[in-house]
C-alpha cells in the first residue's frame, strides 16, 4: 500500500495503442502516479513499448512482463498498486476481476463491459476487495466539464443535446483489423468506442437537471461483414421531454463536437474527446433574426480554461488521491441505489457517483445494441 508521499504504482495491462498515450499520462509529474510495470504476451513488445514511452520520462524504471503468463505474474506481483487495463471488452472482465481480487485498484477503457450485468459483476467484486474500479473517461475529471456544468442554468430551459463523434478508418480497420470492428474484440464498434463518449456527457448535462434516461434507439447504422456497428446515429430520451441525438462512426473525419441547446443560448465544444492546444475552451453563443429575417445577428462568448494539466492526466490524479483514501478508510455496507457505495467523506462518496454514472452508460450502450438487434426503441 502506498503511504501519503509514496509514488503511487500503476501497471499497464497490454501493450494496446492506446496505452501509449495513457502511459504518458501516467508517468506526468502533474497525475502524482508512475508507470511500475508493463505487461505484455510478447516481451520484446513489452520492452519496446517501455523504451518508447517511459524511457527518460520518470525516474522510477518500470518492471517489464512478457510471455504467456504476463498478465497472471503482473497481477500476482507487489510491483503496482493498481492496473490500467486497456484489454478488448471481450476478455476483460476477467482480468478486471482477477486484478481487483489481487488487491489493486483498477482504471480499465471503456466500453465498460459487454453487458452491465458484466459491469455490475466487476463493482460488486471492486466493493468486496475494498478496492476503487474506474472506467477511462477523461472529461469528467476536467475543469471545462465542471464550468460548462455550473453554466448550464444561463442558457434557458435545455431539451436537446446534439453531438457527434467520428474519424476515418482505413478499409483494413473497417473489415477487422482493429479489434474494434470485430465481435471477438469490441463487438460493441463504434456505438461502445465513440458513442460512449457522447452519452456520458449528456448523462452529466441532464442529470444536473435532475432528469434520468428513460430509452435509446438506433435510427441509422451500418455494420461491416463481422455484424460490428461501422456507424451509428442514434436518439435517447431523458425525462421531461429532453433528447440527445448523436451521431458515431468510423466513416467520417474526425468531429467530436457537443452542443447543448438552450432555449436562450446554446453551448458548443469542439474538441470533446481529444482537446486542442492550450487553453482548453467552449463557445457560448445566441442568435437573432434582423428586421423581415433578413440576417441574424450572432453573439458569441468564447469562455477559455487556465491552461493546465490535460484531463488524461487529471483522471490519473483523481485516481490515485482516491485509492489512497480508500485504502485508508473504513466502509460501510454497499448503498441500494444503483451506484457501488456511500460514505461521508466526499472522495469517496464520489467513488458512488462515478459508478452509477457509468453504469448507466453501459445501460445505455446495452439498449442500443439491443435496438440494433430488434429494432425499435429500448426502454432503459
């Protein structure tokens, strides 16, 4: 267990390219963690992998894992505090579970799980080892996302949200070779990697408006030859009458854009997923028609951020101050409410909040699967 002024010890699961960029994360002075190991079913991977990304990064040397039998001596090692594990979400839980059973915490990427009865499984195994399970989303963690949630009572009644989240993929990842577009990898597709984003930012809007999700659809998609959504727009309504539109995709140039729309001004960020440079900021703008609508009339607030840590390594940061708590904190029976568990301190009661949150973003990926397979909409 690592002490109030110990570095804090994460190991890297899988040497998957996404890693990479969160092993920069991890090994930044800002997020108080550090990379301690990597592991990977090919050591000469594992061993490029920390030449490449931790070398000359962090002063703390990572232990490298590799064989058949990486991940199970990874997680039966004292060498991490907790893991990071970027696995396909068709293998996941396992190690998910197998890792929180160990006595590490645990920040895995999302799609969560390929069920949240899956999901669920993992918490109330998180919850019984006493140890912090988290998915990888970003923004929450970030200061924009709390300005834009405390701004949200300036721009009049809000009833819809509109967002979309798209790159383009080469021929070669859409027929497979990414384990995204594929139903042994993430079968999920593009609903689970980029639509994930956008209802987790509509669930934060809405439910600071008190408002919960009631059902999702999926009005448009394609699927490539191995039944794997390639695109996706879909709609989910929330309570009194309030709607997030989103479209997902593998097909399209990069656009990670989210607009709430306001009944007296609309908000919009630009770079949702993957900010640009420095500072970080969102536009707040309203419009008006001109005498015989002739021409509108634009005013536009361009609110910018302190520049600061980007929100990858704030997550870490977030990360590592709870665990520590946790590991020093005594807990109460779990809650009954959909999140994991309560208590008093307010590191830890949020520990409930981000675990109800996400839950429910699996429900919703979960019903959209599902109106994919039935048609029609999905009571959530």
């Amino acid at each position: 267990m690592p002490t109030d002024t110990s570095e804090f010890r994460v190991g890297i699961l899988g040497a998957a390219g996404i890693a990479s960029k969160i092993a920069i994360a991890i090994s930044s002075p800002d997020s108080l963690c550090v990379v301690s190991a990597i592991a990977s079913r090919n050591l000469e991977k594992a061993k490029a992998f920390a030449a490449e990304y931790l070398e000359n990064k962090q002063a703390f040397v990572p232990t490298v894992f590799g064989g058949p039998e990486a991940y199970d001596d990874l997680i039966a090692s004292d060498v991490a505090d907790a893991l990071y594990i970027p696995l396909p979400v068709t293998i996941k839980k396992e190690w998910v579970i197998k890792a929180l059973k160990s006595g590490k915490h645990v920040v895995m990427e999302k799609p969560a799980a390929l069920s949240v009865s899956d999901y669920q499984e993992m918490l109330d195994v998180a919850y019984s080892n006493n140890k912090f399970l988290m998915d990888g989303t970003m923004f929450p963690h970030h200061p924009r996302t709390h300005h834009i949630l405390d701004s949200l009572l300036g721009i009049g009644d809000i009833i819809r949200i509109e967002s979309s989240f798209t790159f383009l993929a080469d021929q070669a990842f859409l027929d497979g070779s990414n384990i995204r577009a594929r139903k042994d990898g993430d079968p999920q597709g593009c609903i689970g990697d980029l639509g994930w984003y956008c209802i987790r930012y509509a669930l934060m809007v809405f439910g600071k408006l008190g408002c919960s999700v009631e059902s999702a659809q999926v009005v448009d998609y394609s699927l490539n030859k191995h039944g794997v959504p390639m695109v996706a727009t879909c709609a989910i309504r929330f309570q009194n009458d309030k709607v997030l539109w989103f479209h997902s995709g593998f097909n399209a140039p990069l656009r990670q854009h989210f607009e709430v729309c306001g009944s007296k001004k609309s908000i919009y960020v630009d770079d949702l997923v993957l900010p640009g440079p420095q500072p970080v900021s969102y536009t707040v703008k309203s419009s008006t028609l001109t005498d015989n609508d002739l021409l509108t009339i634009d005013e536009t607030e361009c609110v910018r951020m302190e520049i600061g840590p980007v929100h990858e390594v704030l997550l870490w940061k977030k990360f590592q101050s709870i665990a520590r708590s946790l590991d020093g904190a005594t807990i109460d029976s779990p809650s009954e409410n959909e999140g994991w568990r309560a208590d008093d301190t307010q590191d830890l009661s949020r520990i409930n909040e981000w675990a109800s949150i996400s839950r429910t973003n699996q429900a919703v990926i979960d019903a959209l699967m599902q109106s994919i397979k039935t048609g029609g909409v999905i009571n959530i």
